[in-house]
C-alpha cells in the first residue's frame, strides 16, 4: 500500500475503508501523502497494521485534514 492514494490532491473524503484487508500489509509509507484537500478520513478501525514496519510519511501534505 505504499504510496497507494499519494497526490490524489483533489480527494476530500474517504469513507468507509474497513472493507479493505490490511492484514499482509507491511508498507504504508506515504499512503495519503500530499492528498492536500483530504478533510475527513472514516471507518478505519478495521486497518489491521499488526504486520506493518512502515508508516513514515503516512499523512505527510495532507494540511486539510480535520478528521481521522
């Protein structure tokens, strides 16, 4: 998932994200980064990061967001 939604900058909204299986994930370097108008992120409880070594960057741009 490294990098997987990166300089998407006209994203706002990105709900219900529980319906993705992260459970093998070991990369989420810079997933959302520089996603600049991204606002609300939601439903992220699911987000299995047990096997995950890297988040360095993970929200590194994203200066709109206001909910996690």
């Amino acid at each position: 998932m490294k990098y997987m939604l990166s300089g998407c900058s006209s994203l706002t909204h990105l709900l219900g994200l529980s319906m993705i299986n992260t459970s093998r994930v070991t990369n989420m370097k810079g997933m959302f980064y520089n996603c600049s108008s991204l606002q609300e992120l939601k439903d992220i409880s699911e987000f299995d990061i047990s096997n995950v070594t890297d988040i360095s960057g993970m929200f590194g741009g994203c200066s709109s967001l206001l909910e996690l």
